[in-house]
C-alpha cells in the first residue's frame, strides 16, 4: 500500500490541452459515460442555474451562445427552443466573458473564470476560441491568464485581430478563496490586449491601474477608444473609468462628477446608435464579508466620457453590487437603457424615468441584443428573452442544464428516480425522472437529508441558521423544522445536517456547534460546545460513521477536523490550519464497515488533497498517489467485498482508488469539468451519484465484475522469474478485479478504457496458480 505523496506537476491541466482542443463535443453514449439526471430545467418556475454571460449573432436572430458560471459554453440555433453543450470536457467549466467575431459569429472567444466574485465564481485556465461555432476548440494564453477571471472580452470593431479583456480574481470571502490556492490566482489583472487574434496577450498599465477590471467597452465606430472600469470590489483610490483614443497604448482617468472614494465594482455601456453616449454604474465597496456594496449611482455621459451628470434610481443591488452589476443600452435608441442588479431596472428619457422589469429570475449578470432586436438576460435562473423591453418575459432554459449544486445530496432506498438536493439561488428540489425536477423549498437550497428507517421523512434547507423544513409525505410538502435551533448561532451558509443510521429519529444538524433532534427534526437542543477557533467560523462538513453512530467527524471553515466518540456531545480536535471552501462541503466519508477510518478531501491546489485516517483522526496519512494536483471537493467510500473503493470528486471529473491511493483513475467519460460537489454511493442502485457546481447531477454504476464480459484472461512466465496475467474484457474502465498467485499475494487490477489489464509479480519460481479471483478463472505456468 503506497500512501507516500509523489511529486505532481502544479499546473494540472495544461499538459491535456492540445487533446482537449480537438474534442468534438456531440458524440453517442458509451456504456463508460456518466448520465445526466438534469436538472434541465426545474419545471416548476422554467429555470436552470446562474449564466454568467449571453452573446447573440448579429445577423441570426435564432442564435446565441452563453456562459454558464460553472456551466461552460452553449449554443442555440432556434433561438433558445434547444440547447447544445460545446465545453463539456475543455479544462474547466467556469466562463465569464463571451465575444463573437464581428464579421463571422462561427468564432467565439470564451474567457474561462467567473468575475463575479461570489464564492462559487472560480479561477479560469486561459482563453477558449473555436472558429466553427464550437465543434473544436483552441485553447489560448492559459499561461497568461490561469487562476484569474474574465469580466468581458471585447474585439475591435475595425480589426478583428485585435482583442481586449477585462481579467480579475476569483470571487470568495476571504478574498480569492474560490482560486482554491491555484498558483497564478494572485497574478496580473487588469486591462489586456490582444493584437493576433487572441494568441498572445500584454498588459495595458500606462495611466491605468492593474487592478480588477469588471467592464470593458469599445466605440461601434472607432477601434482605438476603449473605455474601462477598474472596481476592486473591496475598494481602491484608483477604481473608476478610464477611456483611452489609441487603442490602450495609453489611458486617462475619466473624472467629472464621477465618485473618487470608496468605490467598488464599476459597469459600464456604449450605445451603438451614438457612440459618445454612456452609460455607468458605480458601487460602493465592499466589507470583507460581502456586504455593504449597494448602488453608488448611475451616471450619463453624452460626449464620450468628457463630462457626466447624475441619472441615479436608488439602490436596485441590495449590498450585492459587488455580485450583480450589468447595464445596456437599446441599439436603436440611446435614450433607453437597462440597468441589472438584484432587480431591473428599465431607464427611459436618458435616466429621467425608471420602471422595474425584472425578468422571472432576480440577480442580473449579462446583457444581450438579438438580430430581432429582442434583450437577452443572463441571471441566476439561465436565459430570458423579451420583445417588449421587459413588460413580458420568455424563459429559454429547456435542455440548458447548468444547475449549481450544493452539497448534500440524497438518494432514495428504494425510488431510482428520486433524488433531493439544494442548488445556487435555485432552492431544494426533488428529481421526479429524466432531466425533471420540481422546487419544494426556497432561497438557495442546502443540505438534504433522507430518514434510513421512513423515507418519507425528509429536511431541506435554505441559507442561514436553523432555516430548516421536513417532508413526512416524500416531499410533496414541508414546513418548518427549525425549533430549538439559535437563530443567532453562526453558520457556513448552508448548515449540514444527517439522521444517525441507526437510531430512529435522531438527527444531528451543526451550526458552530452541534444540535441534536430525537423526533426528526421536529425540535432540536444544542449538544455540544463551539467546534471553531471563534466567530465568524463554522462547522462545513458533518458525518456519522454508518457502524458506529457514536463517531461523529466534522470540519469547519476555519480549518479544524474534529471527532467525536459519544454522538456528537464532545470533540478533539485533530487537525488545524486546512485550507478550503468557507461554504457546506462533503469533504469527510466515513467507511461503511469502520467507524475508525475516514476520507478527507481539499479543496485546494499544491496541498495533500485526499487524507485518510485509520485511528479516528489520531494520525493522517496522504493518499494522493498519482492523482493530478487538482482540488478535490468531496469524497466516497464504497465497499465491495474486501476491495474498498474511495472516490474523489475533483474540479476536473470523478477518480478511483482501490489500492487506498497508491494508484488513481478517471472513473467514467464524459463527465463535465465543472466542480463535483458531491458524492453518494447509491447501494440498492448499484450506482454512484455526482453532483456538480454548474453542470447538475451524474450518475454512473458502481465497478462491478461481469464475468461473462471477461473475453480473455491469459497467465505465463518469463525466463527472467516475472509472472504475468493478462486480462482483456468488455467491463467499464475502473472496474476492479482480484488477482491471486498459489491462493495469496492478491493483485488489485483497475481495468482501462478498453476492459484490459495485467498483473505481476516478480522474481518468481516453481509451478503457479494464478486465478481472476471473481470469477474462479484460473491457469497454472512454470517459472525457471
């Protein structure tokens, strides 16, 4: 068993890039892939997850590509009536800013990071550019640009070779957690161009900061002016527009009546119907919690950024505006405009008048116009569309499957179909058959929890302490379950909970400390004392050994593992310092067969990401082995006779481990690189459930032998003493096989994409008996 750390490379993805820039994104369903379970959308209400962007063909009215903030790259050629997936398998889901060629909408860039600084707003791994309309891809400046975020990408609208991007960090509080520690995430930002079409990128710094850039916009008519927004949302001397007249070679500071202090992210507009009107909103910075960054203002400028006047509504951003800030103008008419934030807000009379035309889903992020001159609206609930600047609404969200989940899924014992879960902005909802789901319970959705002993008992949640709802009627219904629980305990957004496999009734639900119930969730009473080193931290992961209730494992967001041995009442700590999520995570698993031995997952790059104890948490060692220095999110154990198998939810698809690390493989194909959040072992299924932080929910069986898929199975010994086995079949990549040599001296062998696989043994002599110990396959040799 090989549980040493081996050296890995810190850049994990770059070396796949040029067999990923050559996938073609449409093929069939192998009995390898994962499955979709959707949602796509969730039927009740039409929506699917958070778009961060929306371009729209100039010339089509029928088609459109957007970005989902974990989601990647999508295309539509019937104006929203049908979805197709382009990204799936590119490095990473995450897309911030979209650009169309001018002259040819078959070549789209896709700068890959979300700007939208929330903590699920993750790093980026360079620039994505097909020049067919996304069935390949290229991609470009991932040593320039890896570890940051696109706010918009911009092409020149007189030489198409020319490009300019607007970069700035992953989002979270503290800042930059959602970086997950990649080693570029504290690179340049700021405003960079292009000048071959997107190959090679240079910063642009005379008389403009780098800084976080949120916005960028060039003149419809003259390539050379371009106007930037710099707005490091917690606040520089230096955030504001800056307009440059020579193509960025240099930049002056746009002034005026415009706010000088205390400024956060900044927006900003072009009208195409007459290039010297502006449009910007400016908002206040933010705390270092997230809050306090409600709208500054709304300015108007109608000679090309000279001097501006005063249009503001009022706060339309809640403390937000560091999360939501968008504006457009209408192509025909430079006295219309829109305005996103929480809500939105339609401007006509050049600011003298405001209405609300909020589209079905709050939280605006991305504008867009078609060739029908319809407004496209990228929010936390995917595409809408209006033909009446907002008085009516169409949402486009059919087969767009770019859900953001939460972990703490649940299966069902005995309902395939089922499943419950929480999603971003999206609520809980409950599986009811392919791509369906429906919302029972609102706010962003949380953690889930399913009675082992009456299914029909079920908890959701939305965000903050004690906001718990039960289900005794398999989830047609749910009211309140929070009694008892202190409304004032701190939380990591979305508090984990779980019903003790063994005891009817009882639940555990942690806050910064533990609560338990005796009646399901009916009342709960505070059990144990803070687990966290002290405000603001939390309790993040919860778990109850399934052999043993009485062992309880938690992880908090200021670092800490903790295990209890009686039921959740006292703790010791085990380990300190842990980087990682400061949201609800499902990063500890507990074997199923000892209470003792537990999985540990981080989320974060350069470290030890997968753990494990076999002592209840009295030492740890690293089980990384050859697994890609990548963030692991979440883990699963799963038995299988003797074989125990762990599974690691990563940013980049699922991996498996028979041989406790010492080796790891992809488990499955086809799997989205958008973050696994969670991992189920569904036993009665037969099956593994992932979710994942924009692109839903997976699923795929468990590694199992079929013996009448073993088409070969050969043993023979070299004159140098090495025994060898040789397996060929049709069985799924991961599947593991028991290998024996004379009844002892097992090999674990994990089976590749094609079913094959081998073992050795060295240094052998006399007669062999060497047998696929599954299925009592067996062949003798001779060694010298």
């Amino acid at each position: 068993m090989n549980r040493t750390r081996r050296a890995r490379k810190v850049a994990p993805f770059l070396g796949l890039l040029a067999l990923l820039a050559g996938w073609a994104p449409r093929q069939a369903v192998g009995a390898n892939d994962w499955i979709e379970l959707g949602p796509a959308p969730i039927t009740n209400g039409g929506y699917t997850g958070r778009l961060s962007c929306v371009v729209a063909s100039p010339t089509d009215p029928d088609k459109y590509y957007v970005g989902g903030a974990d989601g990647g790259v999508w295309k539509t050629l019937d104006g929203g009536v049908s979805w197709i997936p382009l990204t799936d398998h590119l490095p990473i889901c995450s897309i911030g800013a979209l650009a169309l060629d001018p002259l040819d909408d078959d070549i789209v860039y896709a700068g890959s990071g979300e700007a939208n600084y929330a903590n699920h707003s993750v790093y980026g791994l360079g620039i994505y550019k097909t020049t067919d309309g996304g069935d390949t891809w290229e991609i470009l400046a991932a040593d320039t640009f890896s570890g940051r975020t696109f706010a918009q990408i911009a092409v020149s609208p007189t030489d198409r070779n020319v490009l300019y991007a607007a970069v700035g960090y992953a989002g979270g509080f503290p800042a930059r957690v959602a970086a997950k520690g990649h080693p570029d995430g504290g690179a340049g930002v700021g405003v960079f161009k292009s000048t071959d079409a997107g190959q090679t990128w240079t910063p642009l710094t005379t008389g403009i900061p780098a800084l976080a850039a949120t916005d960028l916009v060039v003149d419809p008519t003259d390539g050379d002016r371009v106007y930037a927004a710099i707005g490091h949302i917690f606040g520089d001397a230096s955030n504001g527009l800056y307009r440059s007249v020579d193509g960025g070679a240099s930049f002056t500071r746009l002034t005026s009546i415009l706010p000088t202090t205390n400024v956060g992210r900044v927006s900003l507009a072009v009208a195409r119907s007459n290039p010297n009107r502006l449009y910007a909103i400016f908002v206040n910075r933010s705390d270092a919690n997230g809050g306090g960054a409600s709208t500054r203002g709304v300015f108007r400028s109608d000679n090309g950024g000279d001097t501006w006047v005063d249009v503001s509504p009022g706060n339309f951003q809640a403390t937000y505006g560091w999360y939501l800030s968008t504006v457009t103008i209408r192509p025909t008419d430079p006295d219309t405009f829109f305005l996103g934030g929480l809500e939105m807000l339609r401007g006509t009379a050049a600011g003298q008048s405001y209405a609300n035309r909020t589209p079905p889903h709050v939280d605006l992020h991305g504008f867009a116009w078609d060739a029908s001159g319809r407004l496209l609206v990228a929010d936390d609930g995917g595409l809408h569309r209006t033909s009446d600047l907002g008085n009516s609404w169409q949402s486009l969200n059919v087969g767009l499957g770019v859900i953001q989940f939460y972990a703490g899924m649940s299966v069902h014992p005995t309902n395939r179909d089922f499943l419950l879960a929480g999603f971003q902005d999206n609520g809980s909802c409950i599986r009811t058959g392919d791509l369906e789901w429906v919302n029972r319970v609102g706010g962003d959705g949380g953690y889930t929890s399913l009675n082992p002993f009456n299914p029909d008992i079920m908890l959701a949640e939305y965000q903050g302490t004690g906001n718990l709802f039960r289900s005794t009627n398999g989830g047609t219904s749910f009211s309140f379950s929070g009694s008892g629980i202190n409304t004032g305990d701190r939380n990591c957004f979305l508090p984990p909970h779980a019903f003790d496999p063994q005891t009817s009734g009882r639940m555990l639900y942690a806050t910064h400390r533990i609560y338990q119930s005796v009646n399901n969730g009916g009342s709960w009473s505070a059990i144990s004392g803070d687990l966290t080193g002290g405000s603001p931290a939390a309790v993040r992961a919860l778990a109850i050994a399934p052999s043993d209730a009485q062992t309880v494992y938690a992880a908090t967001n200021d670092g800490r593992v903790l295990v209890s041995r009686d039921s959740g009442r006292n703790f010791s700590l085990k380990l300190t310092d842990r980087p990682g999520w400061q949201r609800v995570t499902r990063e500890i698993a507990v074997d199923p067969l000892e209470d003792g031995t537990a999985v540990l997952a981080t989320a974060w790059f350069g470290v030890d990401q997968v753990q494990a104890t076999f002592d209840h948490g009295d030492t740890w060692v690293t089980l990384d082995g050859d697994l890609p220095d990548v963030p692991v999110n979440c883990v699963a154990v799963h038995h299988d006779g003797t074989d125990r198998f762990i599974f690691a939810g990563t940013d980049a698809g699922v991996y498996v481990t028979a041989d406790d690390g010492g080796t790891w493989t992809l488990f499955g194909l086809r799997m989205p690189h958008s973050p696994v959040m969670d991992l189920v072992v569904d036993l009665v299924q037969g099956r593994l459930v992932a979710s994942t932080q924009g692109r839903g929910a997976w699923h795929m069986p468990l590694p199992k032998v079929v013996c009448g898929a073993v088409t070969k199975f050969k043993v023979r010994c070299s004159s140098s003493g090495t025994l060898k086995a040789v397996i060929r079949s049709n069985l799924v990549e991961g599947t593991i096989v028991s290998v024996s040599n004379n009844g002892e001296r097992v090999r674990e062998v994990m089976l590749d994409e094609s079913g094959a696989g081998k073992a050795k043994w060295r240094d052998q002599t006399g007669p062999h008996e060497v047998c696929l110990d599954e299925c009592s396959l067996c062949q003798t040799a001779e060694c010298p």
